[in-house]
C-alpha cells in the first residue's frame, strides 16, 4: 500500500512540474499602470507620426482618434440605428479583425465562409447601446466603447476615423485567445460608418 502511494505521489509531483515547466511563458509579471501608459504614449506618438497625422483629439480617459473623412452621408444622432464596419489592427498594421471583404482581401486573410456584416449598434443619449454579443466579441472595454462613441458622434455616412487605444484601455495583459493580439498592445480601429436609420 505504501508503495502504490508513493508511487502516486511521485506521478503527481512529475505531472506538477512538467505543467508548471509548460506555463513558464505564460506566467504573467504585473506592470505598474503608469510605466504601462509612458510606453504606450511612446508607440502611439510614434505611430502616428508615422502616418502623418496632424489634427489627434483625446477623450477624458486616453483614448486616441483622428478623423481622416468626415463622410457626406446622413448625420448620426441620438437614438439613431448606426451600421458601420471596422478594421482592427495593431500599430505594425497586424490585422486581428474585421468585417470588411476587402480588407481581409488585401491583407490575403479572407475566408469565404465568414459573413463580412457590418456591426449594428443604437446611439442613445447615454452613448451606444451595445448588444451583448459584440461586447464579448470584441472585448468592448472602456476604451473600445468610449472611441467608438466619440467618432460616430463626429462622422457623417461616408466617413472614416481611427481610434487608437492605449492597452490599459484595452485588453491590458489578458488579449482575446487566436487573434495575435499580444499583452499590453496598443490597439487601432478604423471605423467606417455605412448606414442610419
């Protein structure tokens, strides 16, 4: 009986270290929020002065966006039915998602067995009404949510603006399994309203 538990004991402590062994890549060593935010202020700076842009506005929390075509379609207002499509990528311009044919086309991702729909929302006065679903999809955090809401808020049917998102306003060190999204990432959106009703 003695021999049967220690040998028990003995798998036990082999199978502890080789998944202990396994997760060494894993493990995750806590950032100090401020430090996180300097370096992302870095890549953010950096990128957008690669892209030349000029004319960046801020929301009260941090989040980034630019309107490069203010479109000249319908307005967007409060209690509105907004679609829109979005392209999401990281500032090396590694696509991690989007509803847009062509850019999955262009960037030689597309899959003939997903629906390239835009995403529905409804703009209330208190900001979007976001369905559940979407919001789990795309990790809809603070900064997704409060970008998204400011640039639709701005844009006409027609438009496009870019919302860039420090990591702490985004997935933080805990991105989406399968997208390619790496811890503490800084994320861009390009977002195209297409229709309101």
């Amino acid at each position: 009986m003695k021999n049967i538990k220690g040998q028990v004991i003995a798998v036990m402590m082999i199978i502890t270290a080789s998944l202990y062994s396994c997760r060494q890549d894993t493990i995750v060593t806590a950032v100090d929020p401020d430090v996180q935010l300097k370096a992302d202020l870095k890549i953010m700076e950096a990128y957008v002065n690669a892209k030349g842009y000029t004319d960046v506005d801020t929301t009260d929390s941090g989040v980034w966006y630019v309107v490069l075509d203010s479109g000249n379609g319908a307005k967007i207002n409060h209690n509105d039915i907004v679609s829109f499509f979005i392209a999401g990528r990281l500032t090396d311009g590694f696509l991690f998602a989007t509803n847009i044919d062509t850019v999955d086309i262009n960037n030689g991702t597309y899959d003939e067995d997903l629906t390239y729909n835009p995403i529905v929302y409804t703009y209330t006065a208190d900001g979007w009404n976001i369905p559940e679903i979407i919001t789990n999809f795309y990790n809809s955090e603070r900064g997704y949510r409060e970008g998204l809401s400011r640039v639709l808020g701005i844009l006409r049917v027609g438009g496009r603006a870019q919302i860039i998102i420090p990591s702490g306003l985004a997935y933080t060190t805990n991105p989406p399994f399968g997208l390619g999204i790496p811890r503490n990432a800084v994320l861009v959106f390009d977002i195209y309203p297409s229709y309101v009703r």
